[in-house]
C-alpha cells in the first residue's frame, strides 16, 4: 500500500473542501494602504512626474513646461506627496491651486468665517502679504505670528480663518507652504474675497 500517495490524495481533497466557493474577500482600504505606504517611501522626484503627468492627462497643465513650472509643479506634489495612494489622486487634492476663482468648499469652512475675530485676523493678515519683502513659508509664519500679538487672536481662531480664506478648505497641507505656491497675488486676493463674504 502506498500510503504516501494516500496522504496526498486525502490532503488535496480536503484542501479544496476547504477552499469552498465564495470568492475572495477584496479589502480597499486595505489595498488604499498599501499603495500609501509604497508612495511615501518613493523619491519625490519619481512621484512628481508620475503625478505631473496625471496633472497633464487631466489638462489642467500644458504638455510643455518651463523649468520655473516644473520647479513650481514639483513642489505642489511634494505638498500632497504623503496623501496620495495612487497618481491620479493629485488631480482632485490638488484643484484649489487651478481653480479661477476663490471657493469655499463646504458649511463648515463658511462657519469658520463668521467668527467674530475673523475680519480682525484677516485684515492684519492681508496686511502683512502686501508689506512682505520675501514671500517665502518662514516670512508667512513670521508673519502670522505678528498677527498674533497684534490682534491678540490666537490658535484655531488664528489659523483657521487663514487656513479658509486662503484655501477655502478647513483641512489640507501645511499653511505655509500652501500660501507659498498660491502666490502673493492669488493668496491677497482670496483674502479679500473671502472679507466680502462675511461683510
């Protein structure tokens, strides 16, 4: 009796009892994760032309850059370079930075505005953009917290107002460099649409 071949036969029979036929549990999230993990531990570099080009497919940016809007586009990624899980993802993240007009995303983000400090924060602040010599992240905290202790305003009443008159969003990167790539004239004229709404 071969009972090698017996223990073979038994096993594979009761592997595919097993198995059964219900197909395979599929997790997003899960899979979400992964693809996360994986981008964020990609260079830059490797992960801003792969998302540059999605920007391109979209038509959001022309096929042919100069090396000042490569510079500028690279910088946008590297903004969202911890949050995307997959390329196509800095389309959508990215919108505020292409959008023509100023917009405030939500009910929340037009709560923040109704804040009784809001128009005190907002005019200092619009002050302090059009006065700036170098627009830079470090001279918009600086100039934030000059904003501070003029105004006396400070935490979430401080920031959240310029995080949405800004960007029009309550969440998103680091306020400082967002400004930065809005650019002088975009992030003084979202301020001041942002003061005619709540005027």
């Amino acid at each position: 009796m071969n009972t090698k071949s017996s223990a073979v036969k038994n096993s594979s029979k009761s592997s595919t009892k097993r198995l059964g036929k219900s197909p395979a549990a599929f997790d997003p999230k899960k899979l979400e994760w992964i693809n996360n993990t994986y981008v964020k531990k990609t260079p830059l570099e490797e992960v801003a032309e792969m998302a540059i080009a999605q920007l391109k497919e979209a038509g959001i940016v022309k096929d042919e850059v100069s090396p000042e809007e490569h510079a500028w586009l690279v910088k946008l990624v590297a903004l969202y370079h911890d949050q995307m899980s997959y390329m196509n993802e800095i389309v959508e993240l990215s919108s505020l930075f292409f959008r023509k007009d100023f917009e405030v995303e939500n009910e929340q983000a037009k709560e923040v505005l109704q804040g009784e400090t809001v128009p005190t924060v907002l005019n200092a602040f619009v002050a302090k953009l059009e006065a700036m010599e170098t627009f830079d992240e470090p001279s918009i905290l600086a100039a934030i917290k000059e904003v501070q202790k003029e105004t006396g305003v400070k935490g979430k009443n401080l920031f959240m107002p310029i995080r949405v008159a800004t960007s029009g969003q309550t969440h998103g990167p680091e306020i400082g460099k967002t400004i930065e790539l809005l650019g002088r004239e975009r992030s003084i004229a979202h301020v001041q649409a942002a003061l005619a709404l709540i005027k």
